[in-house]
C-alpha cells in the first residue's frame, strides 16, 4: 500500500513480472521486497518533491 492506495493485488509468484511492466526493474542484488518497498517510499516522496 502507498498513500492509502494498493499498488498491486494479485499472486504473489507474478508481482516482480507486473512491476517490470510497469517499468520498475529490481537491480540482481538487492531483493525483491526490499526493492518494492523502496520503489513506493520513492514515489511518495517524488510526489511530496513535485507538490511542495
């Protein structure tokens, strides 16, 4: 979740495949939930960047 709001909803087995669709690409050292996570941290505070 970020903001609130559901990023992804579906098998757990295809979340890496759907957020390389999206163009979120996991580097091959770093995990994937680590990653994730990340990526909706950066968002959110690219979005707290852009508004302020």
């Amino acid at each position: 979740m970020a903001e609130g709001k559901i990023v992804y909803q579906g098998p757990r087995s295809e979340v890496q495949e759907f957020f390389e669709y999206c163009g979120f690409r996991c580097p091959q050292r770093k995990g994937l939930a680590d990653f994730l996570q990340e990526v909706c941290t950066l968002r959110k505070r690219s979005s707290t960047i852009l508004v302020a």
